[in-house]
C-alpha cells in the first residue's frame, strides 16, 4: 500500500541558466518523490530552459506565499537563498518553515554594499534562523561559519552532469599536447575578489611564457570581457548552455577554482564528475568537495607543472577525483536524506487541535499582519474582518 504524498514549496531567487541554486532547486524537485514528497518552486523569475509546471513566480510576501500554500496544501515551505529568507518569520504562525543555506561570501570581498551585506547575514542571524522550524546547510564549514550548531548538514550532488565514464588516458609525454586548464566564474569587477580573479591570472602569468599550457575561462559576461581575457593569453567563453558547460568541463585536462570562498562548491564537483581533475585552494567548503585542496598559488603551479610533464600522473589524479565525487554527491542521497528531514519537521511541528482554535487564528492573523505591514497591517486586517462579519450579519438578518 502506497503512502500518501505531501506537499511541500522549495523558494529560490531564480530560476535560469548559470545559476547554482536553479540546479539545486530542479534536482531536488525531480527526485524528493521516492522519499514521498511533491516539490514546488516558487521563485521571483524564470528562463524558458527552467520552464514547468512546478515553478511558479511568486512575490516574496508572506501573504501571497501563504495563499499559494493553502491553495496547494503545501505542508512545509523551504527557502534556500533571500529574499524569501526574510519572509520566513512571518509565516511561522501558520506553516511550518525551513532554511536551506547555502552561504553568501564575506561581505569584504565585494567592492560595493560591504555594510548591507553585512546587515543582512546578521539579520538571518537574529531575526531568521530563531524563528524557523529548521536550519540546513550545503557543508559543514556552512554550518560553523553561520555559528548555527544545530544546523542539519545536507550536501549537495554532481550527477546532473554527463557520465563520460571514468577518465582514458588521452595525452602522453610524446604527443606535447598541451595541459588545457580552465574554470568558470561571473566575469567582470563585481565578483572578482571573492572568484580568484588576481589568483588565476597568476597561474596564467606564470605559465603563458612555457610551452605545454593552455587555459581557458566560462562565465556569463560581456564581449568586453572576452576581449579582456583574450589579451592575456586565455580562452573566453561567454554565456554558454548548460550542455556547452558540461563540454567546457568535460574536454579539461584540469579545473581550477581559484575562489576565496564557497558553501558548496557546485562547478568542482561537477568537474570531477565529467572526468576532470580539479584543483581549489584550502578555503571554505573546498576540504569538503575535492580531494586536491591547496594552501597556496605555488603549490598549484607545481602540480600543473607535474602533471603536465607527466600523463600519468594525471590519469591517476583524475580517476580518484571521478570516483571520488560520483560516489560522495549523488543527488538521489541529497533528496531522500531531504525528504527524510521534511517529515521530522512535519512531525515535530505538529500543534495539535489547540493550533486551529478560533483564538489561536486570531493570534496567528495580529502576528502575521503585524510582521508584514506593522500596526497598519493591523488595522487593515482588523478592518475587513468587521465589514466581513457586518455583511454576515447583514445577509442572515435578510433571510430572516
């Protein structure tokens, strides 16, 4: 006998190409049904590619999420990036709420709206993770650097991306093929820092001048930035499909992610998934997602260095990275273990009968209205809720 499905809303900023959290979003969804769940995606946009019957636009207001909800008998409702974090507390008198965190960078590391960034993480802190039923993370370094212990630790997978098998060998030391090293970020200024952008150009720098290396970069940006990166000697690829992302990856030799900081890392373990060896330095979740962690730019130009002297060595390097992340990240394990935790929450967050209590409804709708629109949200509700009852009145008194 087959259990009954339940219903729950995952809410994520965007749902288009070139966007981690779009990944997440769609994997999750089309596979939390074994663990018994239906997802829905609420979302503010989407692309044509992310198109579906389950991702749905929806303004990032407590009221309108809540609607959908009751219209859907949503059960749980799941946010995993703003501003739909925000949101959160005020749902809380009527549905059961849970954050998927997958991090946002240093607020230091971008050039512009350092205190804003900075004002919204303590505000999660403060005002968000306190308030939810639950708190989940994409790593273990999430979980410290949010200062959130109880934090349930749930990773992400890899398996999205084409299985090309486990890496052949395909240079050896006679050919002089080069060693083609790539990686992908947003290009241009804004994200430049906390993306390695000085750290791979030094790679570049030091390795340009030598026979034997060719390095590319993938990210979406302007011609401006193609042209950019093309006068220093480094392919540009600009905006690519996912499928021309799986390819960019697959066709590596070695992936670099030259980043300062990561919750996940998604485009590392995607790499090690497409057969290719991937390199990061020893900064946030990178112990977590590879087995070739780095303390500094030297070290890494030193393995390039090796490997591409030796083919070998770069075999063995790229089947332990293959196996390594097909076995350590499937998506199917990041779903049930979701879907497990979902019906924890559900359990625990059970009122009992006292939570549909005219009196308790009347709690639930001040709360509410007070956190959406303050002493005026209030009124008003405090206002349609007498012309309701006077027009109740009304009519009964007319069939009378």
């Amino acid at each position: 006998m087959s259990l009954a499905m339940r219903n729950v809303l995952l809410l994520t900023s965007v749902m288009k190409r070139g966007f981690g959290v779009s990944v997440v979003a769609r994997e999750v969804a089309d596979r939390i049904g074994p663990a018994g769940w239906n997802m829905s995606i609420g979302c503010l946009e989407f692309d044509e590619f992310y198109s579906a019957d389950d991702v749905v636009e929806l303004r990032p207001s407590s009221q309108t999420i809540f609607e959908y909800c009751q219209e859907h008998s949503i059960e749980i409702v799941v946010a995993q990036t703003s501003p739909y974090f925000e949101v959160l507390p005020a749902l809380e008198m009527w549905i059961p709420t849970v954050v998927f965190e997958h991090g946002d960078p240093t607020p230091t590391m971008f050039d512009n709206d350092v205190a804003e960034r900075e004002q919204l993480k303590v505000h999660k802190l403060k005002r968000v993770y306190p308030k939810v039923d639950a708190v989940l993370t994409s790593s273990y370094f999430l979980r410290d650097e949010l200062a959130w212990p109880d934090a349930k630790v749930i990773a992400l997978g890899c398996d999205h991306v084409t299985d090309y098998g486990p890496p052949s060998t395909q240079r050896t030391a006679s050919d002089h093929a080069p060693l083609r090293v790539g990686t992908l970020m947003r290009l241009g200024s804004g994200e430049a820092l906390y993306k390695g952008l000085d750290e791979y150009l030094a790679i570049v720098s030091h390795s340009t001048d030598r026979p034997g290396f060719d390095f590319s970069i993938m990210g979406r940006g302007e011609e401006s930035d193609r042209l950019w990166w093309e006068e220093r000697g480094v392919h540009c690829h600009l905006n690519a499909t996912d499928d021309e992302r799986s390819t960019f990856l697959s066709e590596l030799d070695v992936f670099i992610s030259p980043s300062k900081w990561e919750g996940f890392n998604l485009p590392l373990v995607e790499a090690h998934a497409s057969g290719t060896v991937g390199l990061a330095f020893d900064v946030g979740a990178h112990p977590e997602t590879t087995p070739y962690v780095l303390p500094n730019i030297a070290d890494a130009i030193f393995l390039l260095e090796e490997w591409q002297r030796d083919p070998a060595l770069l075999q063995l390097a790229a089947e332990r990275c293959y196996t390594y992340s097909r076995k350590k990240f499937p998506w199917e394990a990041t779903a049930f273990e979701l879907g497990a935790y979902l019906d924890g929450v559900a359990a625990s967050a059970s009122w009992g009968p006292w939570r549909r209590s005219r009196i308790m409804k009347i709690w639930r709708m001040v709360v509410g209205r007070y956190r959406i629109d303050g002493f005026v949200g209030i009124t008003k509700a405090v206002v349609a809720r007498l012309r309701k009852l006077a027009g109740r009145a009304l009519t009964k008194r007319r069939r009378s």
